[in-house]
C-alpha cells in the first residue's frame, strides 16, 4: 500500500508546519518556561477543527526539544482507571527523565488527543484523573480538543492554557500543496490546485489527501467536501457513488454515528445485488464478516481502541463494494435495514425485550432471533410496553399484516 503524503511530509518541527505562526509560539513559549521551572499552568489545551496541525505541532515539539511523547487517546483511555494505569507513575521523580534515546536521556510529555470525546458523567473520573495528574506539575500535559464543551469541560478550560488553532488560508494551503508538488516532481494545473484549496477549508490534512488522490488521477470534482449530519438516506447515496477513498473516509468521518448502520447496509446491498458475480460476493462477504467480528468485540467489550482499525478498513471495505458494482438505490427490501437503521428506538427496545425476557429462553443469537425468530412473534407485542417497535410492525416493515 503506497504511503499517505499526510505522513510523509508531516512536519518534524515546528518551522515546518505551515500557519498557525502565534499558536506555535505560544506553544513554545509555554514548553520553554516549563522546563525553566515557570509552571502557571499545569497544562495546554489545544483547541481547533480537525486537520489543522494540533497533533502535528505537538510531536514536532517534542522532536525538537528531545521529549518522548506518551499519547493517550479518548478512544482508548476513558476511565480514571485506565488513565491512572497509563501514565499515572510517570509523574513520579524517579522516572521523569528515565526515557532514553541514542544513549541520551529524554523528558517525558504526556499528550491526551481528542480530550473532549471524554465525556465527565459517562466516563467514570476520566476527566478528574486527568486534571490530577496535571496539577502536580511534575510532567508537562498538553491535550487537543476540536470542541470542547464550556459546560462539560469547564474544569479543563479553566486550569489549562488554551491555544487555539485555526484552520489555513487559502494562501497557506497553497504554499503548502507547493512543496510536496515540487518534492514529488509534479505539474498539477493551477485549475486543480484552486479546486483543492476551496474543497479543503482551510483543512491541511484534507488538502494534502486531495492532492495525493489528484496525482493519482482522481477528479478532484468527485471528492468534495463532506458535509457533517447527513441523513442517512444521502449519505449511502454518497458513499456508493464515491470513486475516491479519500471521500469515503472523509463521510465516514464526518457521519461517525451512522458507521455501523452503513456497515449493515452495505452487507444488505451486497447481498441482493445482481451486478456482482458470485465470487467477488464471497470475497466482499468475507471482508465483511472480519469487520463484524471487530464491532462485535468493541460494543461488547467496550474495546473502542478497536474502533481505529474500524476506521482505517471500512473506507477500503466500502470502495472495494462500489468497484464491484454495490449500489444504493433506496429501496430497503429486508427489514433488518428498516429496524437497524431507519428507527433506532425500535432497536432499543428490541434489545431490551431480547435482554430481558428471552436470552435464556430461545438458546439462540441475538442476530439469529432478530433475523429468523422476531418476524413471526412481533404480532403479540404489547404497544403499551414497546410503542416504537409496534409502531414499526405496524407499518409492515416485517411483512407482516395487521
């Protein structure tokens, strides 16, 4: 797999990174005055949209001044157990410094990215662990966030230096697509490179993706923008039509509370499409049935670490089924579409109902009872008890008649 430009022309110091030329230095100010003993602030907040270079600057730093970075993400890191058990002996004296490289001693920084997907009632001391270890001031604590909530994180914002991080202009992203053109030894036309600049906002991360997938041949026309909170009904319609990776992950991105829904939906479209042959359906089948395993294992387990691997092999999952001939036409012909995805309080209750009244009963699966066993027993459901569910059986989403 060839390897993402995003990489490999990440910065490795600050000079570097293209924009953001204040919050960099207060970025550096702040670490120097740390290691000066001038510690006012127990940590920095970075704040930002996605894709503007907050994670980038923090390794860039660390790189020039000869830290080894501990990086906790919210994804994996929630509770104040786990946190504690992280990094919570690295505030100790004895160890601050025990890190080595090339036979030199290096500093540790502690980094937590995405501090705001955190959330301070569901996660249980997440967030005070966090604090905790920050006010000892023995280890400098640097955290991102793209939007952290006044309410939520108050704590944080009030104890913590914020810096905010802007996204690029237009000018910016333009000095910045220059020089990996001329790295790479391109000729882009000046027509593609404004399409990147105005697709991209302002979003670095974005625009270098863009321009890898415009050397590669790609239409940049076909890779727009995502927009944020689509309904589902557009959403597949995108993401079937999609011919560019790049825009796959970016939808998947910017609609992540629909991914396991289009994940559903795409083994349904699969299954009754008649454009693939058999054996590319076995092949996407299987593909699919290991992506299954990885969001069994993290809703049952509350693995979310696993979710970064999710992430990484759905967009390929995805391109791979467009390219074989998968296509989203609307029609929801199983019902297991219209209950996973159309109405999700019909889920809830659904789960409720197998939970607590028939696990021990049936001696079968949770998908083989939704699959095989509902369809034929949803006439005897009490509306009272479960209003969605029954609603949704009325509407004859099962083939079922009332």
């Amino acid at each position: 797999m060839k390897m993402l430009w995003t990489e490999k022309y990440r910065p490795r110091v600050l000079n570097e990174i293209v924009g953001n030329e204040e919050a960099k230095r207060e970025l550096l100010k702040w670490i120097v005055d740390w290691q000066r003993g001038v510690r006012d602030n127990p940590g920095v907040l970075l704040t930002g949209p996605p894709g503007i270079g907050k994670t980038t600057a923090v390794y860039a730093l660390a790189n020039e001044l000869s830290f080894h970075v501990v990086e906790l993400n919210a994804s994996d890191y929630r509770t104040a157990q786990s946190i504690y058990a992280k990094v919570g002996h690295l505030t100790q004296s004895n160890t601050l410094d025990s890190f080595t490289s090339g036979g030199g001693r290096r500093n540790i920084l502690i980094f937590f990215d995405e501090i705001d997907g955190i959330d301070p009632k569901a996660d249980t001391g997440g967030l005070k662990a966090v604090l905790d270890i920050a006010s000892r001031k023995e280890v400098p604590i640097i955290a991102a966030a793209n939007v952290p909530d006044p309410t939520s994180h108050k704590e944080l914002l009030k104890s913590f230096k914020v810096i905010e991080f802007k996204p690029l202009t237009p000018r910016q992203i333009t000095i910045l697509l220059k020089r990996i053109i001329a790295a790479e030894g391109l000729s882009i036309p000046d027509e593609v490179i404004d399409k990147i600049i105005r697709s991209s906002r302002g979003d670095a991360r974005l625009a270098v993706n863009l321009l890898q997938e415009a050397a590669a041949g790609v239409d940049i026309d076909f890779v727009s923008t995502p927009m944020e909170n689509l309904p589902f009904d557009i959403l597949m319609k995108r993401l079937s039509s999609s011919i560019s990776i790049t825009e796959i992950r970016n939808l998947l991105s910017s609609n992540s509370n629909q991914i396991e829904d289009v994940f559903y939906a795409y083994f349904d479209m699969i299954l009754r499409s008649g454009s693939i042959s058999l054996g590319e359906k076995i092949r996407l089948l299987r593909e699919w049935s290991k992506l299954d395993i990885l969001f069994g294992r993290m809703n049952k387990k509350r693995y979310f670490s696993l979710f970064r691997y999710i992430n990484m092999l759905l967009p390929w999952f995805i391109y791979s089924a467009n390219r074989a001939g998968a296509v989203y036409d609307g029609r929801i012909p199983q019902y297991r579409l219209r209950l996973f995805i159309l109405n999700r309080g019909a889920r809830e209750e659904l789960n409720n109902l197998y939970n607590t009244y028939l696990k021990g009963r049936l001696h079968c699966s949770y998908r083989k009872f939704v699959l095989e066993v509902f369809p034929y027993v949803c006439g005897y459901l009490k509306g009272d008890e479960y209003p969605s569910l029954t609603k949704l059986c009325k509407s004859g989403a099962y083939g079922v008649t009332w």
